[in-house]
C-alpha cells in the first residue's frame, strides 16, 4: 500500500511536464556527465545514532532532459542515473539511482556567459548491491528525491550551448527493517551541451 503514493505522485508529476508550453525556439535538449564526490554514508538505529559509516567512492552522474524556456524561466524533465563504488574492507558492491524530476531554472542573463540557479523534484529509485564474501545482500526502494544547484551556459552557436554546474542531490529518508535510516545524497560537478530544437 505504501508504493500507490508514490505511483500517483509520479503519475501527477508527469502530467505537469506535459503541460510544460514547449514552443518553437523555445524548447532544448540537454545532456550531462560528470563526476560525484566521494562521500559516507551514516545508517543510523535511531536519530543521532551512527550504528555505521559507508564510505562511497567518486562515482558518475549521467543526465538527460527535455525542456523549455520563457523569458529568464526554463522548465524540464529530466531523467538521471548515478552509480557509485561501496568503498568497505569487508565488502564490496555498488550503490545506483536513477531518477526522474521536474525541474526549474532561473537565468540571470539570456546572452554571452549566463548563470543560473536550479531546483527540482521527483523521485528516486535506489538499489542497494553489496557482496560480503560470496553474499549478496541486496535492497531496492524507491522515495521522494530532490535537487539543487548552480551553474552556467556559454553559446558556442544560436542553438547550442557549452553547460557547467554543481548540483547536490538527494532522496527523503529510507527506513529499513523498521530499525536503521539512511539519507542518500550526492554532490555532483558536470559538463554537458544544451541543443536547441
């Protein structure tokens, strides 16, 4: 009963994006790829309760969108994927999301160099993949995910555009066998290209 929230959150989100006004001249692809910082992970038993840190290894951030822009507005949809390495002497694994958000964006200048700033909402679909020795353990779960972030665009041509930003992501608290909690999040620096269609 728990997943029918979420489904009619993702149902409601992407009706919203196709109401997005995607206009001749106005609307663009985007693609990025960058690099995520290495990062621990604290699973507590209970709040301010560390029961255990996972170290996380750099990983990578992919990201994909398509979205429209009105005046110093844009608005996107943008689905992303982002692996990372679990870094533990006694286990090893991956720790991956994929993600699908509505985005906005405010641009501080729309000619030469222009900065902007971003945020989004969505969701999150995390999976969890550790083998201790010949184990696996692993978990999959998916929750409310949100993104923030900085950046700017540099036109090389009328239709494209040079994209650099920071961006820190992260997911709602996950809960596991009633007992530990952990809150996913990833800082991000990424370079991409913004085609106009």
């Amino acid at each position: 009963m728990k997943k029918y929230p979420l489904l009619i959150f993702c149902a409601f989100l992407l009706a919203i994006m196709g109401t997005v006004p995607v206009r001749a001249g106005n609307a663009y692809l985007s693609g990025n790829i960058g690099w995520t910082l290495s990062s621990d992970l604290n699973i507590n038993v209970a709040p301010g309760n560390i029961l255990i840190t996972q170290p996380l290894k750099t990983g990578t951030s992919i990201l994909g969108a398509l979205g429209s822009r009105i005046d110093n507005f844009r608005v996107e949809a943008e689905v992303g994927y982002q692996p990372k390495d679990v870094d533990l002497k006694t286990a090893n694994g991956n720790v991956h999301i994929a993600s699908l958000l509505a985005n906005g964006y405010y641009d501080l200048y729309t000619e030469g160099i222009q900065p902007y700033i971003t945020g989004g909402i969505g969701v999150g679909w995390q999976t969890n993949d550790l083998y201790v020795k010949e184990d696996l353990y692993s978990g999959r779960v998916n929750k409310l995910a949100y993104q923030l972030g900085a950046g700017m665009a540099l036109p090389i041509s009328r239709d494209i555009l040079i994209d650099v930003r920071y961006r820190h992501f992260a997911t709602s608290s996950i809960t596991e066998e009633n007992s530990i909690t952990y809150t996913p999040s990833i800082n991000s620096f990424l370079f991409g290209l913004r085609v106009g269609l």
